[in-house]
C-alpha cells in the first residue's frame, strides 16, 4: 500500500482533508492545485462543521482542537425578517428556532480552514499553478497529469478529483454536467462592519441573518474577521444573467440589483447591499442531478463537489466533502476492510463509492428541499412555519 503513487487534484476542503489523513496514515501523496499560491482567493462566507461529519474528520485528522480555538459557536444563531424589516424569528433572542440536530455546528472562516489543514501537511505536498487539462492513460494501469502550464506527471495509480464543480476529473468518467439551479444574484461583502456600519450589524447579529421575500432574500452571515457575507440572491430563469444589462463587477451593481430585485425590502435592508464593498461578483448557483452516479473506474475517483455538486441551503457542502474525504482515506488505509475478498483497493474504492452516492443523494435531496424554503413565494414565513412543525415532531417523538 506503502508504494501507492496517488494524486489528488484541488487543493479544497476535500483534497486537503484527504492529503492529511493519508499523510497521517503515511501514504504519500501530492496535491495540484490550480491557484497560484495559497492566498490567491480570499473570498467565501464562514462554514457551519457538523459533529458527524466535518468535525469528525477533523477529529481524526488530529486538528479537532485547532479547530475548536478557531471556531466561534455564537456564529450559530439564525435571524429571519421580513422584507418590510419586522423580525420574524430570532434564535439570539432565546426564541424557539430550528430543531435540535442544527446544535453544536460552530462557524469557522473557510480561509481559516484552509489554513488549517495546509499548515498541518507535510512540506511540498501542495503543486501551486498546476491547473489539470487532461488525464491520460499510461499502458494498462498507471495514469499521467497534463496540466494548462505545460507541465506534466506520470506513473500515478490512483486519481482523486477533488477539483469542485466544474471538475476537469469527473469528465473523465462521465459527460454529465451541472445544470443551473434557478437561483442567481450578487456575492457581496461587507468589511470591518461594526466600525462602518453599526445599525447594519446589530440588523445581522452574530450568526446567520435571512431577510426573505418572495421567491427571494438577502442571505447574510457574519465572518470572523469581521466582515459581514452577503448573498442577494432569487429564482431567476438562466437568461436573465446574461440579458438584464448589470454588469455584476462594476460597483453601480449593488444599486442595479437592488432596484431590480429587491425595490420592497426596508431602506436598512437595502443599504446591506448598497454599503458592501464595491469588489461585488455576480452568481448563478449550478447543481449536479439529484442522485449522480458514474460507471466505476479502477483508478479515478471524485470527492467533494466535483461527486456531487449542490446548493449552499441546507449547509453540508462543505461537511459531505470532509465525509467523503474520511471514508476514502479510510478505503484507501484499508484499515476498516475485514473480508478477504475486498483486498484490492478497486473493490473497496468501488464500496466507498455506493456509500459516498447514497449520502450525497440524502444530502442533495436535502438541499433542494432547504432551497424551496429559502426561496419560497411566501417568504421567510414559510420556513418559519416548517421549523416550528419540525420542533413539534420532535417533542413527538421524545
Ligand atoms: C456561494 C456559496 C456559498 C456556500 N456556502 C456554504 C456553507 O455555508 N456551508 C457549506 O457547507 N457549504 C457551502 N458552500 C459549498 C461549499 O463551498 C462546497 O461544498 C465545498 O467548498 C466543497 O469543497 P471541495 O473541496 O469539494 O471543492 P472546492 O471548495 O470548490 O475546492 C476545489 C479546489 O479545486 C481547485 N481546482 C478547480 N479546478 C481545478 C483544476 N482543473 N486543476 C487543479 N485544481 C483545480 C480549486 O481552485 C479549489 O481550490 C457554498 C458554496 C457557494 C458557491
């Protein structure tokens, strides 16, 4: 196993949960990443890790308690208001809110893990600027790299595509490819809030803050580095994107979308997105389908978005890409392999695969469900009222 020559392309939470819990287990390995160095994206909201999956990887990679100093469990409140200003409900206040299984879910920074999973690797595990263009097969069982810089690499026996949603690994083993979800908007950012903007932040609180409206909402989450994340965000058709004029990198697209969007919301709630910082980036949200598969291949395999891209609504993302990164790194350890005939790594490669799409299908089922209560015609009452009955079922059961 020891000899294993294994390449993980993309440097994200999945390809980097991957390198440190093979490293931990001392097989060796390299990443490629395509940024030209570590610092080369500084975008991205905070992310809520989930005791069974993002924290339990953690946990086994040994970063558990580095993570914990890190992590801010007040960053778990949720805050929903209606687009005429009138709070709705609010968890910081003490008032009933989404059911018990939301619990102990703290928020870190996804610079912050990042950070923390490159410092915990081995030097020289991560290829900076090495962005794959293709896979090609050398004789009958070895697998080379081209990459976009020239650059090649050879003689791997196993390809891990952890290179997000629009994988360059994944067509490889299938044609698929994601489709639009129905939902577009501005990201925005508002930095150094408390000291710009004080109605704004005490408007966010210290956790999530949804301001929803019909088919539509503000979506903010307050960051450790004291910026405030922000998603302007409806159901929109594919083409408006392209048709509606805005150009999504020009700072006059705060007030554009405003006007377009979001012309009922209150003066405060407006000024959220009107007051970011002018560097705005427009987005459409893809999707993998629901329950995406690809035929087995010895030598390929996908982690992480680039298996089953999905909505940021219901909040596992970036906890499904860590899980599968455990449970490959434990198929490729072999160490939770007990039965002769799952000696060879294809077979076990071919198990964790079945595991990984049955998660991944709950999960993006999930997700579609949470992106209807977010984007719901009667806004945030909608969602409201699905939390209320689910903490009903739950004093049910108990
Ligand atoms: C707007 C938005 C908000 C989100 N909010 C949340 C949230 O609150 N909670 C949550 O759980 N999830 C959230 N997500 C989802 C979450 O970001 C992803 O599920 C998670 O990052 C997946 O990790 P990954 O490592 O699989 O992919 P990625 O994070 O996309 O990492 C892929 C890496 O591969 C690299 N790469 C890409 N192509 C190549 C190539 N050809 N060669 C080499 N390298 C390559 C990229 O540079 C990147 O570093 C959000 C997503 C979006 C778009």
């Amino acid at each position: 196993m020891a000899t294993l020559k294994i390449a993980i392309i993309g440097g994200g939470p999945a390809g980097l949960t991957l390198a440190k819990l093979l490293q931990k287990a001392n097989i060796g390995c390299k990443v490629f990443e395509r940024d030209a160095y570590r610092h080369a994206k500084n975008r991205g909201g905070s992310l809520d890790l989930h005791p069974e999956s993002g924290q339990r990887a953690l946990k086994e990679a040994g970063l558990l308690d580095e993570f914990k100093k890190l992590s801010r469990p007040e960053g778990e409140t949720l805050r929903i208001y209606s687009p005429d200003g009138n709070v709705l409900m609010d968890e910081s206040r003490g008032e009933p809110g989404r059911p018990g299984e939301f619990a102990n879910r703290p928020e870190i920074d996804r610079t912050q893990l990042r950070d923390l999973l490159l410092d915990s690797l081995a030097p020289d595990t991560i290829d900076w600027n090495s962005r794959l263009l293709k896979i090609r097969a050398q004789g009958d069982s070895k697998l080379a790299l081209l990459f976009t810089n020239g650059n090649e690499e050879g003689d791997f026996d196993l390809v891990v595509g952890a290179d997000g949603a629009w994988s360059k690994v994944r067509s490889s083993v299938s044609e698929t490819e994601p489709l639009y979800s129905g939902i577009s908007g501005l990201d925005c950012r508002i930095s150094d809030v408390d000291a710009r903007f004080e109605e704004l932040s005490a408007h966010v609180g210290q956790g999530m803050c949804l301001n929803l409206g019909s088919d539509k909402g503000l979506l903010c989450q307050r960051n450790g580095d004291g910026s405030v994340q922000l998603y302007a965000f409806a159901r929109l058709p594919n083409e408006w994107f392209s048709t509606c004029g805005i150009d999504f990198t020009h700072p006059r697209a705060r007030q554009e979308v405003v006007d377009a969007l979001f012309p009922e919301y209150t003066a405060l709630q407006k000024s959220l997105v009107l007051n970011s910082d002018p560097d705005t980036v427009g987005r459409q949200l893809y999707m993998l389908p629901v329950g995406f598969q690809w035929t087995h291949n010895p030598r390929i395999t996908l982690i992480g978005d680039a298996a089953h891209l999905m909505n940021p609504f219901a909040g596992v993302g970036v906890n499904v890409a860590m899980e599968d990164a455990l449970e490959l790194a434990h198929a490729i350890i072999g160490e939770k392999v007990e039965e002769e005939q799952l000696s060879s790594l294809s077979v076990r490669l071919q198990k964790f695969e079945v595991g990984m799409w049955k998660r991944a299908k709950q999960n993006a089922e999930a997700t579609v469900m949470y992106q209807n209560l977010f984007f719901h015609k009667r806004g945030g009452v909608a969602m409201v009222e699905h939390f209320a009955k689910r903490r009903q079922e739950d004093e049910q059961q108990n």
